[in-house]
C-alpha cells in the first residue's frame, strides 16, 4: 500500500465471478473533510474495533463478486490504518484437510472408551476393507451424504479439486502405510527380542 497525496492506491489481485483473474485498483480520496467525517461516521468504530479485537480474520475465497471485493478492500485498509493483525485463510485448504480426512477414514482407526469396545466392534466386521470402502460409498457415492454439497462445483474448479485431492490423499494414505509398516517390523523385532 502506497500514500501518494491526497490519494490511498490499494492494489490486490482478486477474481470475479466468473473466475476471471482481474486487477482490482481502489482508489479513495481523503481530504480533511473526509477524513473527519470517516472518524465520527460509519468507519468512526475502528477506534473502539482497536480496543475489543486484536485481530481480523479474513478469508480468501474466489467466489466473491467485484462489489464485494471492493468493500472487502476498503475493509482491509481500515483494519490496516486501526493497526489491527490481519490473518489471512484458505478456506478451500480446509476443505483440502476435511476431505483429507474423510478420504482416508477406516473402521480400524475408530475410537472408544475402552480397548475392549473397540476390539468387540472390530470383531464384529467380517471384511474391514468392503466395510471402509460402504463407508466412503455412503460418504461420497452417487445419493451420498456430500453429494449435493459437491455438485455446484464448476467444472475445471472441479478437475482442478479433484486432482489435488486424490494427489494429497495418495501422498497421505502412502506415508500412513509406510509407518504402519515401520511400527510392524518394530514390534516384529522387539517381539524376537523376548524370546
């Protein structure tokens, strides 16, 4: 952010609607006037935003119309000029770690109270792996539970998603099965020890 006279230059690279990459250029005009009225009018609260919050959470989201953007920017700024913490996040790296999760989840890493609860639900499973794999049908699957949440995606957003899903679910489930695998020739080993 530059000052260059009366003028406030903000750049930031933003996308519309269309998710078109696009150059936002907001300019604002303070003069003295301006700048009274911007304390004790609408924009007169971040004094007192100072003394409440320490910090504002901003999310980075392409879906964002260039109206939006542009109030979102004129936000930024007075957060900036209150000297407020800015903390920026990724909400589609979320959604990266929620699929992650749902991804790679297993009957066999479930939890309960007790050891024996778990060993007893366990036991009761004929064939883990068809059971994991009903799982991700019932999560995933064509009438499954995030089904309707998965279908407004554009297409190349959505090849794009996918792609870097099944990349980051791969590299996760293949680093789970290297350990799994050390953790076994560990307690292989420790068990020839006693014996």
């Amino acid at each position: 952010m530059t000052k260059q006279g009366p003028f406030l230059q903000t750049w930031m690279m933003c996308r519309a609607v269309d998710a078109v990459c696009c150059l936002l250029f907001v300019v604002r005009w303070y003069s003295g006037a301006n700048q009274r009225r911007r304390e004790s009018g609408p924009h007169g609260s971040m004094a007192q935003m100072k003394k409440v919050f320490r910090s504002k959470m901003y999310f980075s989201d392409s879906r964002l119309s260039l109206s939006k953007l542009m109030w979102l920017a004129d936000r930024r700024y007075q957060y900036w000029l209150s000297g407020l913490t800015l903390v920026d996040t990724d909400i589609e790296e979320e959604e990266q770690c929620v699929y992650t999760k749902l991804t790679t989840l297993t009957v066999q890493n479930c939890k309960a109270s007790r050891m024996e609860d778990k060993e007893m639900v366990l036991s009761k499973i004929p064939d883990i792996q068809t059971f994991d794999e009903q799982l991700q049908y019932v999560i995933f699957g064509r009438r499954g539970l995030l089904k309707r949440r998965l279908a407004g995606l554009g297409l190349l957003s959505a090849a794009k998603r996918v792609t870097l899903r099944v990349a980051k679910s791969a590299d996760f489930r293949f680093s789970r099965e290297l350990s799994d695998s050390e953790s076994s020739l560990v307690s292989d080993s420790a068990g020839s020890d006693e014996c």
